[in-house]
C-alpha cells in the first residue's frame, strides 16, 4: 500500500474523529454538572481537580497528532476522564464516565 493512501486514511480517521467526539460531547448522557465540567485549563490544574475530586491518576496516553496528546485518567472507584492536552500545556476535557475497565496487554505489545 502506498505511503499517500496510509496518510489519506488516517486523515479521513482523524476527520471522523473530529466530528464524533464533539458530538459526543453534546450529546453526553451523564448529569447537567459533568457537562458543565467541559472546560479547559493547564495541565496541572486539571490533573489536580481530577485527583482531588475523583481520584483518577494518568491510565494511559496516546499522540493525537504533533500537536496535542491524548490522555485517560481514571481511579480505583470505575470513573474516568478524557482529555487532550495540546503543546502549549492547555488541557481540555472531552468525555467522562464509569465503569472504566483495564485491560491485559495484547501479546508482542511492550508494557
């Protein structure tokens, strides 16, 4: 497979991306106050908030793109955050829920 119809692949992902997790930001079935909760804010402070109400701890990281990463705080009591910290440390809440469940590592996956 060529190089040119990888990266128009996953560009057409990260445009589906792009319209989904709005959406599903609007459309998020939890109380009033947990969207209310939708903001941005340094990566410390919300990493804070989420530690001090929550409990929830880094669970796992991904690179959106070059200029933000993707992060999952979650804690022992099943609830987690989702957030997407861009390069200049600004830190924005997407999603949150429970029942966060981790998962084995796959075989061949370095832990």
């Amino acid at each position: 497979m060529p190089l040119g119809r990888i990266y128009g692949v996953r560009g057409r992902i990260y445009g589906l991306l792009a319209v989904i997790l709005p959406t599903l930001v609007i459309a998020h079935p939890h109380s009033a106050a947990s969207q209310t909760m939708l903001s941005c804010a340094g990566r410390s402070d919300v990493v804070s908030f989420l530690d001090r109400n929550f409990g929830e701890k880094l669970t796992a990281v991904g690179l959106v793109n070059q200029n933000a990463v993707l992060e999952v705080y979650a804690a022992k009591s099943g609830t987690w955050t989702l957030v997407v910290t861009d390069v200049h440390g600004i830190s924005c809440i997407l999603l949150s829920g429970d029942s966060w469940d981790s998962m084995p590592a796959l075989p061949g996956i370095a832990t």
